[in-house]
C-alpha cells in the first residue's frame, strides 16, 4: 500500500529535457516533504538511461540526489519503468532508495485500488511490432553486449535511435491507452483507479467504473497528478512557484468482491 497523499510525475525524458523543466522538477521535489508521503515516477524520467557496473550517467544527477533526500525524508518512491529507463541495474534502487518495477502495479494507493503501468507495448495492434521489439532490446544478451561499449558511443547511439519515441505526443491523442485503462476498469474484478505514462498526454477522466489519469510529460507540459483519499486532481507548475489545479474527480464508489 502507498500512502496518500501522494505526486505522481511522468515523462520528465531528462537529457532532452529544457534545464528549466529540470529545475523546475528539482523545485518540486523540494516542496513534497511535508505535502505529500508518496511519490509515483510513471517512467522515462531519463530520455536515456543505461546501468553500466562502474560508472553511471552525469545526465539528471541532481534529480536523483532529490530523490534520494525525499527517501531520506520519509517518502516512499515508487518508479514504474518506461521504455527509456528500463535498463535499471541497480544504481536507481541502492543510490536513491526508490522502489523501481517494470511490471505493472496493482495496489491500494490510499483508498484508491489502482493499477499503474508505463503503457508501452500495451496496445494490441498498433503495438505489435514494438513488443517484438522490446523483447530483443531487454534481453539479456542484447544487454550483456551493451556494457562492453563505451558510455560515451553507447549514450549516441541510444539517444539517436530514441528520438522518434519521445517526439512529441501520441498521433492517437492518446485514446489508444484510454482504451485499454476503459477496458481494465471495466472488469468485474478491475481497479478503480488506472495510471498510464508514456502518451505525453496530460488526462484525468471518468472511464469504464472509474477514473483514468495520465500525468503527462513533464518536459512539454510540468503537469503532475496529486492522489489522496476522497479525490484525483491534476495540477501544472507555473514558474512563480503556482500550483494550479486543472481538474477535480471524486473516488468512486469501491465495487464490491466477487
């Protein structure tokens, strides 16, 4: 169980990322302790990231020396992995203390039942041939094979063959995963609550029995979602430090056991 209240940031593709977009997120950070007691990364917070056994990328260290002062601080921090920062190692986990998974999560949030996941690969058709994919570059293997270049070459040929999945937004507008979280909170047994990354489409709207939410990218928008109890809303930073708030759902009513 996560606790409530809780932030949830997605999409913040560090290295491409605008320094003020950077900074902007490291302003955030600082104010979470106190306001909140969880926060959720829903991936591709690095637009590259790779775990090499000696040495780690420059690119966002000061975004995570913040979260490892919000670990020290009291605050869990969940990371779903996305399809940039999905070569982990262990680096995330044992320098910031967050709890990172590539699987997706199913749990209480609060008195939220929630499922969160990155959404990459999660479409049926459209998807098909980046699951294929996704299933050479994770491998093993293929990973194996990645440490034996130099971090310099292997950060150029990550950040050249990327491009095309951070550019922008989702040609769908970003219905394809509101299909599949409309679907998922349909089902007898489905969450009340799912959380999508990876469309850089800012949403939070009723759907199926419940409510759908995508925080956004953080590099086009600095939109995030805030979870507590009886409510979802989702915010955007402004540069004086504002925080406004652009909607507001109600929990719905939880379902009842099967």
């Amino acid at each position: 169980m996560l606790p409530t209240p809780c932030h949830v940031i997605g999409d913040v593709h560090l290295g491409v990322a605008s320094p003020e977009s950077e900074r902007a997120l490291i302003r955030l950070f600082r104010e979470l302790p106190g306001q909140s007691r969880t926060l959720v990364v829903m991936g591709d917070l690095f637009d590259f990231w790779f775990s090499w056994r000696k040495v780690m990328p420059r690119t966002g260290f000061r975004v995570l020396a913040a979260l490892a002062d919000l670990h020290d601080a009291g605050i869990e921090v969940l990371w779903i992995g996305g399809n940039h920062d999905c070569w982990s190692g262990d680096v995330l986990t044992a320098e910031t203390g967050a709890r990172y998974t590539l699987d997706p999560w199913r749990g209480r949030i609060g008195a939220w039942d929630a499922l969160l996941a990155h959404g990459d690969g999660l479409r049926e058709v459209e998807d098909a041939p980046y699951r294929r994919l996704r299933r050479v570059l994770r491998h093993p293997w293929a990973n194996a094979a990645f440490t034996l270049l130099h971090p310099d070459l292997a950060t150029v040929i990550a950040e050249r063959s990327s491009h095309t999945s951070r550019k922008g937004r989702a040609r769908d507008g970003g219905a394809g995963l509101l299909a599949v979280g409309t679907a998922a909170l349909r089902r007898a047994d489905g969450p009340q609550l799912v959380l999508h990354g990876h469309s850089h489409v800012p949403t939070l709207v009723h759907a199926g029995a419940g409510v759908y939410g995508n925080a956004g990218a953080w590099y086009l928008d600095q939109q995030y979602i805030v979870i507590d109890d009886a409510q979802i809303t989702r915010r955007a930073w402004r540069d004086s430090g504002e925080h406004v708030v652009l909607d507001v759902l109600e929990r719905p009513i939880e379902k009842p056991a099967p």
